[in-house]
C-alpha cells in the first residue's frame, strides 16, 4: 500500500469522527483530530467571518485564527458547557469582534492622519514626509528580522502585542522585548540620522 493509499483510507476514518471523539482528540492533543475540526468547520467559521467583515481576505485569516485558537486552546475546552462546534463558534465570533476592532482602529488612524494633513500646507509638506517615509523604511530593514517582523505587524497591520503573539506563535515578553528593543534601536538610528 503506498503512502497516497493510506492517506485516502485514513481520511474516512478522520471524517467520521464523533464531535465527543474529536473533543477528546483534541483535548489530548491529537493533530489529525484538528484536521478533522478544521475539515468539519472551517466553511462555516469561513462563512460566518466573511459575513460580518464583508472581505474574503479577512475572513481567511481570522478562519487561520480561529483554528489556532482552537489548538491553543484546546484543554480550556468544557464539554458539559457545550458542544465542540458550539466552542469553535464562540472563537470564531471573538476573532470576528478582534477584526472589527482592529478594523476600527486603522480607521480612526488613517481619518485622524487624513485629517491633519488636509490642515497642513501640502505643497511644504509633501516632499518633506515622502523623505521621511524613506528614512524610517530604510532603518526599519536595518534591524534584525524579528525586530522588523513585530514592528511591520504592530505599524502596518495595526496588531496589538497579544495579537503579534498569536500570530507568530512567540511568547507574549518574546514580542514586546523585540518591539522594545526595535524600537530603541530605530530611534537611535533616526537621531542620528538627524544629527548628520
């Protein structure tokens, strides 16, 4: 039998699963159990979150969030509060509500940004703040990758430290100590910068 042939027979085996059995898989920490979840439930978390965020995009990554919730998560599971797929809903509507937020929040940044520079003077501005862009994305690749790595998510994504956590798989003080550190170094760089 080849490996292709067992994958197919397995799989069946994967699918008809009890809900209680794949709780119990995964609870145990049985990888093929959160395939099985993931094969099980992913359209609908998929569904629900493209619903409420009205983007494809988005509701593909809070689909990969909420499957990591549910791996991390998983010995936090109470079966006599309710069912797995009732547990992976209520992950998924946290994920959503974290999206929406964060959505809110680059809102209000790029409408408080649009608006002080509509008060500004553009034609003395606009060279001056192009220059500026350059010099801060110039230091940003400068720093070491995982420095780069969790300010790019906290700047450009708008993620918070318990978010950059989750989705690198880094220890919480691992990412704020790489956004400390990046930051300082940066700023430094930027000092100097202007001081030449």
């Amino acid at each position: 039998m080849s490996p292709q042939d067992s994958a197919v027979a397995s799989a069946p085996t994967a699918e008809a699963r009890t809900d209680e059995e794949l709780a119990r898989g995964l609870v145990a920490g049985d990888e093929d159990c959160l395939e099985a979840a993931y094969h099980r439930w992913s359209a609908l978390v998929h569904t629900l979150a493209w619903r409420s965020l009205g983007d494809a995009r988005e509701a593909e990554d809070v689909t990969q969030q909420v499957f990591l919730g549910v791996w991390r998560g998983r010995r936090g599971f109470c079966p006599e509060r309710g069912s797995i797929g009732g547990w992976i809903t209520g992950i998924t509507r946290r994920k959503i509500a974290d999206a929406l937020t964060a959505r809110t929040r680059r809102l209000a940044v790029i409408a408080s940004a649009g608006s002080s520079l509509a008060l500004a003077d553009p034609a003395a501005r606009q060279p001056d703040a192009a220059l500026d862009r350059v010099v801060v994305l110039h230091e940003l690749a400068k720093l070491p990758a995982p420095q780069q790595r969790v300010l790019r998510l906290a700047f450009y994504e708008d993620l918070t430290h318990t978010q950059i956590a989750e989705r690198t798989g880094w220890p919480l003080g691992t990412v704020k100590s790489h956004a400390r550190r990046g930051l300082r170094r940066l700023r430094g760089c930027l000092q100097q910068e202007a001081g030449d």
